[in-house]
C-alpha cells in the first residue's frame, strides 16, 4: 500500500493518507511512515479512530514507550496518557516545549490521538527546530553549537500547581527526587539525518550553563524567539479521531488554551530516544 504525503508548510508538517492505524503496520509501511517523519517532522492522519491499546502497539513499532511520572493514563494501557481538561491541569502545554528533556534520553517521538475536541480553539503548533538553526547566521551557529543548557522538570511543573493536593504533591515530590535538573546541548545532532537543530524550549530550559546569568537570559530570549517564527511552525486544527506523529528530537509544540470552558480530551503515547549529542 502506498502512502499519499501533503506537505503543508516547507519547513514542518505534511497530512499522510493510504494506511489505517486501527490494523498492524506493516515493515514497509513503517518505513514509509520513519521517512515520512524524517521529511516532515510532524505528520498527521485524519479519521483514525483508534483505541487506546492500538495506539500504543503502533507507537511501540518505533521505540520504547514512556509512562509521564505526573499525567494520569488510561486504564487500560498505562504507557497511553490522558490529556483531559475536565480532570488535569494541562497549562505547560500552553507553551512552546520539547516534550520530557528533563529525561538524560529524552523523547523520540510521540503519537497524539484527539479523543474530544472543542467546536473551535484547541489547535497545537509545532516548530522545526532544524529550520531555526539554519536559518540562524553561521557566526551564530557557531556560537551555539558547543554549548549546554540545564533541563529543568519543575519549569512546566512548578510546586505551587500541586501544593493543594496531598496525592499530587506527593507525586510531584516522588517525580522532583527522580529528575534533578541535567544538561543537554543547545544544538543537538539528528541520529538518522545528521542535521542540526536547536535544543532549547521555554517549557524546560532555564539557563546556558558556559555563560552568566544575565548572558544567558539575554540568549534564550533571542532564542525562544527566533524558533517560533511563523515560517518554522505548522498549526493544526484538531478533528475528533485526528492522530499526529511528531519528531520530538528535533520539533517543539505549543497546544493553544483558548477553548475554555470547552472540554478538550486527547491520548498522547511517548517515544523514548537516544541521548541529545
């Protein structure tokens, strides 16, 4: 069977047609869909309607499967997590971040199926972060290339959000213990095509370790700045059964909060990859 790939932007994004997700892949068909995420970094299906347990055997056809040390998952497969506005405080998806850098092996990737979508709002972005270094100049790509920043799980998860629930806190208290903060390099390396990408994002990176403080601050601005530039980015507007499938090694995403008081509900399973180098 043949895959029908839709780039939607030129730097990130293309909509795949020709497989359906509710049945095995096959090895070709897992290699198509490998080099389609290589060639567009974020790829996506519409009318997949796709259970839980299925979700996580096809995610599983790509790597190991990680279980969130906060979200809650499903009952039935617990490697699937749920994203719930009825139930979870989700606001550090409402801002630009690579998923689970406070990990020494952060994500490869992550399968995102919507489950319960508001008639409007909700939409997720995602950036390319191959595209922002290479669209820096070269005397900034020097510059950034070499150096390290710290990783921080308790930038998107602060103490104050779980304070008020004995259960929560304690959770949070178990998960701050077993992901002190750690350092992973401003640029990373793809493993597969060798290109380089940035490596930083406002929802976990709280210093570059090899300047000062206000030197640092001064360069994550620019940095948090520049990779977001609409020209980098893909929106998508979400359809219930809608799935997505993103290169977290080298992309950050942003899932608008602007539904409220409508109810958005999505199942993300999570990729485990290599070390950043």
């Amino acid at each position: 069977m043949t895959l029908h790939i839709t780039p939607l932007t030129p730097a990130i994004g293309a909509v795949v047609q020709g497989i359906d997700l509710t049945r095995d892949i096959t090895k070709p068909q897992r290699r198509a869909i490998e080099q389609a995420l290589l060639d567009h970094q974020v790829i996506f299906w519409r009318d997949q309607p796709i259970t839980p347990v299925q979700q996580a055997r096809f995610a599983q056809q790509f790597g190991e499967l990680h279980i969130h040390p906060i979200y809650p998952s499903v009952p039935e497969q617990r490697e699937v997590l749920v994203l719930d506005t009825a139930v979870t405080d989700v606001r550090d998806n409402a801002i630009w971040h690579t998923d689970v850098t406070f990990l020494p092996n952060p994500a490869m990737g992550a399968v995102l199926s919507a489950k319960q979508v508001p008639a409007y709002g909700g939409d997720t972005s995602w950036a390319s972060g191959t595209a922002a270094f290479e669209a820096l100049s070269p005397a900034l790509q020097r510059l950034f290339d070499g150096l390290t920043a710290t990783h921080d799980f308790a930038k998107s998860f602060p103490l104050e959000r779980f304070g008020n629930d004995a259960q929560a806190l304690a959770r949070w208290e178990q998960t701050r213990s077993q992901h002190v903060p750690l350092s992973h390099p401003v640029v990373r390396t793809h493993p597969v095509t060798g290109r380089k990408a940035l490596f930083v994002s406002e929802g976990f990176t709280t210093r570059i370790n090899e300047v000062s403080a206000a030197e640092s601050e001064a360069l994550l601005k620019l940095l948090f700045a520049h990779a977001i530039r609409p020209e980098f980015t893909v929106r998508w507007q979400w359809r219930a059964d809608d799935v997505a499938f993103w290169d977290n090694r080298v992309t950050q995403h942003y899932a608008a909060d602007d539904y409220r008081p409508q109810r958005r509900v999505m199942h993300r399973a999570t990729i485990l990859g290599d070390r950043p180098v």
